[in-house]
C-alpha cells in the first residue's frame, strides 16, 4: 500500500493513525496450548512470544525468510496463534528458575498487536511478572496498546519497554510498516511512559536513512529520540538483505532512502553515545553463572498439544 493510500484510508474513516490494522478478516486466527512459553536463548536468558505470528506487516522482516516459517504451509502475516493458557504456563516455568533470569518480550511476534485487545495474553503474562519481580522484562514493540499497560508496568522493578523503529521520517514509516503507528507516534508513547517513571529505550533496526545521510541529519535524528527520553539506543542493519523482497529495496531507493551500511551505524551510535543514550538498559546486577549448570529444558514455544481455527 502506497504511503497516500494509507493516510487516505484514515483520512476517510476518521481513524487516529495509532490505531491502523489489517483487517481482522485478512487474518486466519487459531487457539493452541503449547507445551512451553519460555525459550532459553542464553546464559539465564529466555525468549517469550505471547502469540505466534504477526499482522503488522513489516516489509523488512526477516522472520518469513528463516528455514523453519519456510516450511510452513501458512503465509507469514495471514495467521496468529492465540496461546491458551500461557499464564498459567508462564507462572509455573517462572517458579521453576533457581536465579532471577533475563527474558525478551518478544522477539517472533508483536506482544500488543491488534488482538490482544481483546485476549489480553499480554497483560496476563505482566501480572505473572509482578508476582516474579526478581526477574527482568524486556519488552519490545511497535504499538499503541503498550500504553493501556502503563499501570503495571510503572509497578515492575525490573522492566524495560521499547518501541522499534526503522526509519524517522514518518512518510516512509507508513510505505514499509503499514500496520503500526507512524514513528512520530511511536517516540510520542516511550516519552509518555518515560513520564510515568518507566525505563524505556528505541530500538533502530533495521536503520533505513537518506541515500546522501549528512552529520546534521544525525543529529537531527537522535535529537527526536533524546526529546523521547528513552534511555537506550539500539541499532542493527538489515537483516537477510539477499532474502528480502526486491521491491523493498527499489521503494526505498525511489524515495531516496537506502538501509544503512555498518560504517553509518557507527556514525549514529557515536552521535547517540555523545548525547547521553546507553547501548543498552542492565535490569539485573552481573551475575556469575556456572558453565556446567544446565538450563531448563524448556520446548520450542511453538509446539502445541492442539490448534483450532477461531475465525
């Protein structure tokens, strides 16, 4: 969808461009009761998925290009797995970690895409972390919704919400990320959680900047994150450039933008580093982990017992 197409959608229907979703009925959803919800990733560090698959659409996304979605017979995007009884499940593999562990929020879905509106999944897997506060949470997403959790998240000791962002200008955010807030929005929220006392940080991946990138245009960029009061900047580059679809790279370069190269990374993160911005948020005091010690032997996430079609 062209970005003139996208505002005129809006425009018509006197939506707020916080709230642009794909069309429920362009989605296949389904209920599971996977076996697992957390996925050891390191060192006392787990993954947590609160859904499987993701309607926000990202042109960039590298998810659909991994071996294992590649087999699946379902298109990424047109699908999402509702986890019955991840609460629960989440609450009793919390009880089983013998040391506070690290855990990414999420890392192969969106934890506040459109549907948890309505199945709160999300919310209840916060309650679970409130009554686990030696833990840390890092969440990470690109919706408005995060805001609704705003009460329990200032509650949490140990967490950490992030909005990921690939590109500043709002125009092209709109053409790549069709289905999320425009980037202006998205600064708008971590600033108002920020206000709320909650840590906060941004994550620029994949950085997508101007084909002639110039030190003012740094500055300007991490100024917007700075007035955001995030306390941490990420970046990374495009991910499986060779994989992705061709168009994504021959929009981008009409529009005069190109996804930026290592030597640029570092441009922008000595610029962020001089106004103050962290590489990274620690929620947990460093902590020596014996090498022998095995982790949890926690399944893959997506395996279910059973999938139903809802709708």
């Amino acid at each position: 969808m062209k970005s003139a197409e996208v505002f005129a959608y809006f425009s018509v229907y006197n939506l707020p461009m916080s709230y642009r979703h794909k069309p429920e009925r362009a989605i296949t959803i389904s209920q599971t009761r996977p076996k697992s919800v957390l996925n050891a990733s390191g060192p006392n560090e787990f993954t947590l998925n609160p859904y499987a698959g993701c309607p926000v659409g990202c042109a960039y996304c590298y998810l659909p290009h991994l071996a294992y979605k590649q087999a699946e017979t379902r298109r990424w995007g047109s699908y999402v797995d509702v986890k019955e009884g991840a609460a629960e499940l989440l609450e009793r593999q919390l009880s089983r970690l013998r040391r506070p562990a690290t855990v990414f929020m999420s890392t192969a879905t969106d934890p506040y895409q459109p549907l948890e509106e309505r199945y709160q999944t999300t919310r209840a897997m916060l309650e679970v972390f409130a009554r686990h506060p030696e833990h840390g949470l890092f969440i990470l997403t690109k919706q408005a919704l995060v805001e609704r959790d705003a009460d329990i998240l200032a509650e949490l000791p140990r967490v950490a919400v992030g909005m990921s962002i690939s590109v500043i200008e709002d125009a092209i955010a709109s053409v790549i990320e069709p289905w999320a807030p425009a980037t202006s929005e998205r600064l708008a929220i971590i600033r108002r959680l920020s206000e709320r006392g909650i840590a906060t940080y941004i994550l620029w991946a994949p950085a997508i900047v101007p084909l002639k990138m110039s030190l003012e245009y740094i500055k300007e960029a991490i100024e917007k994150i700075v007035r955001s009061r995030a306390r941490a900047l990420s970046l990374d580059v495009l991910n499986y450039r060779s994989r992705q679809p061709k168009g994504l790279l021959r929009r981008l370069l009409r529009e005069g933008f190109i996804p930026a190269s290592h030597a640029q990374l570092k441009s922008i993160q000595a610029e962020a580093e001089r106004r103050g911005l962290a590489r990274r948020i620690e929620l947990l005091p460093p902590a020596k982990l014996e090498p022998a010690t095995p982790l949890l032997p926690f399944e893959e996430d997506e395996s279910a017992q059973f999938t139903a079609t809802i709708s």
